[in-house]
C-alpha cells in the first residue's frame, strides 16, 4: 500500500472533518488556522491526520487517527514522525489518550512519549530534545 504524508491543504478542511466524525463519534476536534495539521493520503483520499496545536508552553497533540481499514500498514507512525519533526525541539508534547487505547499508546511510548498522569485518561509527554 502506498501511502504519502504532508501537511493538510486549507482547500481540504471539509474532507479532514468527514474523516474525523467518522473516526470519533464524540469528536471536539477542532482544527485551528494556526494549528499544525498533517495528513496521509492514498490515491488522492486523505485517510489519516495529525494535528497540533500550540499551547503556553509546546503544542498539544489534539487529535491522530488512521481510516480503519488503513490501520497497522504504519500510517499512523509516519504521521507521527513527520509531524512531529515539523515541529520545534526544544518543547514539550503532551497529549491526552483514553487508558484503554493499547495501539495509541504503544505507538507514543515508541516515539518518545512518557506517561505523566494515569487515570481512566493518560496524559503523556514528549520532553524538549535538548
Ligand atoms: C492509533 C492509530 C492512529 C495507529 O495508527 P496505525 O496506522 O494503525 O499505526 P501503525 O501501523 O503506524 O503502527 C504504529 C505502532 O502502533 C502500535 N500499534 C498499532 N496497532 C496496534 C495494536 N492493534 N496493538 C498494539 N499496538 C499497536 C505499534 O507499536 C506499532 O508499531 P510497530 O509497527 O513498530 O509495531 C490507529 O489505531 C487509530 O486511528 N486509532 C483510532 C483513533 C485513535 O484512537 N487515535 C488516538 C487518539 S489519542
């Protein structure tokens, strides 16, 4: 499967938003013009996203999902990679996922993610690189 990840085009808003409810059926994403927003695309569909968006202190990770049946062909760790490369280092990352959501999770511990608060929702953070 082939698959391309760059940033989202603001001509795709409405797309990404279909991919979103259908991804979270209680989604309270939403995309900000200044948020950092990435994309993967398969013949022309955008069937995942990445978005970010920048707090006091860092950025949020507010919202990443991958169309099911696009799951576990690594499209949501390139989303991941790339975004997060676009982003400053010398940040933190922090982020909220459900305790339940074992493939969230291992993908963020993967790439530098750390558990900071447990309950029935994690938060966990990236620490800045330098
Ligand atoms: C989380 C999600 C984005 C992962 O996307 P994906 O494209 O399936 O992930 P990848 O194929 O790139 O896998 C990356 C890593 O995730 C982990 N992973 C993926 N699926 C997994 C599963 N079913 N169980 C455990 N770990 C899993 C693995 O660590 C994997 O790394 P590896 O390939 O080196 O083993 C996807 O499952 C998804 O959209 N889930 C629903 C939305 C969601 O919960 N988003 C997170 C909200 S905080």
């Amino acid at each position: 499967m082939k698959f391309i990840v760059r940033p989202l085009r603001s001509d795709e808003l409405p797309e990404l938003y279909k991919l979103i409810a259908s991804l979270f059926s209680s989604a309270k994403i939403d995309i900000g013009e200044s948020d950092t927003v990435f994309v993967a695309e398969i013949n022309g569909t955008i069937v995942g996203f990445a978005s970010f968006s920048k707090k006091s202190r860092g950025f949020l990770l507010n919202g990443l999902g991958v169309k099911e049946e696009f799951r576990n062909q690594g499209v949501g760790k390139q989303l991941l990679i790339k975004s997060l490369g676009s982003l400053p280092r010398d940040v933190p990352i922090s982020l909220k996922v459900q305790a339940t959501n074992d493939p969230a999770i291992a993908l963020y511990v993967k790439n530098g993610f750390f558990q900071k608060k447990y309950g029935d929702i994690f938060v966990m953070v990236k620490l800045p690189e330098n």
